[in-house]
C-alpha cells in the first residue's frame, strides 16, 4: 500500500504537474518510446558498443540505463555522475525539458507494440483480462503511458527538433548496427566498427528476452519477453474487428508513419 501510495504521488507530481524528474545536462542522452517498443533492446545495444568488456545483465543495465521513473533515481545518479554522459529510458509522453539532452524516439507498428505490452501487462504484471478488453482500453488511453497512436503524435510534434532523432524498431531488424551508429551518432559518441558488430551480436533478440524471463524469474514470475524479434505477429491476436477498431482510432498515425 505505501509503495502504491509513493507512486501515485511521483505520478501526480511528474506527470500531472509535468515536474522534471531529472535535471537534464545537454550531454544526457535519452531512449524514448511507447513501451515494447525496443527501448530495452536499444540499450543493449548501446551499452554493448559502449562498455564492450563489462558483463552485464538486465538488472545491471537497468542501473547503468534506468528509468527516469525508477523510485531509486536520486540514488542512481550519483553513480552515473562518474560517466562521461549519463543515459536513461523512458516510457512517458514528449515533456519539452528531456529535449535539453540528446532524445531518441523509437517507434513500432502500433499493432505489434499493443500485443506485446498486452502480453507483457498479463504474463509479467499479471493482469487478468481478454485482449478485446485490453485492446478498448488501450485505444482510449485509460494505461499509464496512454494510447500509442496519441504517445507517437506527442512525440513527433517535436520531430524537427535537433534534439530528437526517431528511429523506427522495423529498421533496427533490418540493420541494427546502422541503426546503433545513428544513435551513437546523436548522442555525439564515436565507438570503434569492432565494437559495434560485437553489439549488435552481444544484443540478439533472444538475448534479449533470457533477460526478461530472468528478472521475471526473480519477481516469481514467468515472461519469455513478450511479442517481439519480428512484425506482422499482430496477426496472432488481431481479429478483423480488432484491426477496424485500432485503425478507427489510429489510423491516420499508421498512414502517417507507412505502417498500412
């Protein structure tokens, strides 16, 4: 009860009153999107082109990259002060203060993020309810981040800002370290082309989801890493009732972003 209470009052004071969380250094660099979206495959990304000879797992990376909404934030920056630029995640909508840093926005089909958070939401939060209802509820913004289509029109408001790059999650499929080097790029952080094969080979997709079903594991809780590694798995939990409805409510942003 004290934590829900805790939390509830972070969200009313940073998300309501629109507080910063951090105060942001024109250095800071930040990865940013709609959730299962790749947000925690771009930090293995980055972490392993960045710190090639640490092991590292989803727990340290979530210490090295956390949330700027992790509840031991102020703790945490006072060891990502010793780094040469500190690197956090987000999941919230365009706040106008994250842009005095370095902001990478990723974007995914929003039919494929909506099964994998819904997945996420019932295996790993152990949420009880039908896609359909899940589906309704999404598209009227009633989850904490929001709806995806209205996340993804909030963000690109700002997409002529030299602050922002946008990278979409289907491009990272098709050519990772390309993207990885456009981040690292914005970031204003060179790193070595070894390093950055070493990456992208270090940061697999089932990689990637061992370290889910870990920290889930240590949670008491079984998640494999949701609906991700590919496009088009909507398909899998998609009706054709369910796609009128999501392109009733998002279509215009899928067409904006060539996702139909």
């Amino acid at each position: 009860m004290r934590r829900r209470l805790k939390q509830a009052y972070r969200n009313f004071k940073y998300i309501r009153l629109n507080r910063p969380r951090v105060k942001v250094r024109p250095t800071d660099g930040f990865v940013t999107s709609w959730p299962r979206s790749g947000n925690t495959w771009m930090r293995y990304l980055l972490f392993g082109a960045l710190y090639p000879d640490v092991s590292w797992d989803l727990v340290s990376l979530n210490k090295q990259m956390p949330s700027i909404a992790d509840p031991d934030l102020s703790q945490l920056l006072t060891e990502l002060d010793n780094h040469a630029f500190r690197m956090f995640k987000s999941h919230e909508n365009a706040q106008e203060y994250i842009l005095g840093g370095r902001v990478v926005y990723l974007v995914r089909d929003g039919r494929d993020a909506t099964c994998s958070f819904y997945h996420y939401r019932t295996k790993l939060n152990k949420r009880d309810y039908t896609f359909r209802q899940y589906l309704e509820r999404s598209l009227a913004g009633k989850f904490r981040y929001g709806s995806w289509h209205e996340h993804v029109c909030n963000w690109l408001s700002y997409e002529s800002h030299p602050s922002l790059l946008v990278v979409r999650y289907e491009d990272m499929l098709v050519d990772a370290a390309t993207q990885l080097k456009r981040v690292l790029n914005h970031f204003g952080t060179e790193v070595a082309e070894d390093c950055i094969t070493a990456a992208v080979e270090r940061s697999s997709v089932g990689r990637v989801n061992q370290g889910f079903a870990q920290y889930a594991a240590g949670k008491d809780r079984q998640f494999s890493g949701g609906q991700g590694g590919g496009t088009g798995k909507f398909r899998q939990w998609f009706t054709e009732q369910d796609e009128l409805l999501f392109m009733e409510y998002a279509g215009e942003t899928m067409q904006k972003l060539g996702y139909t």
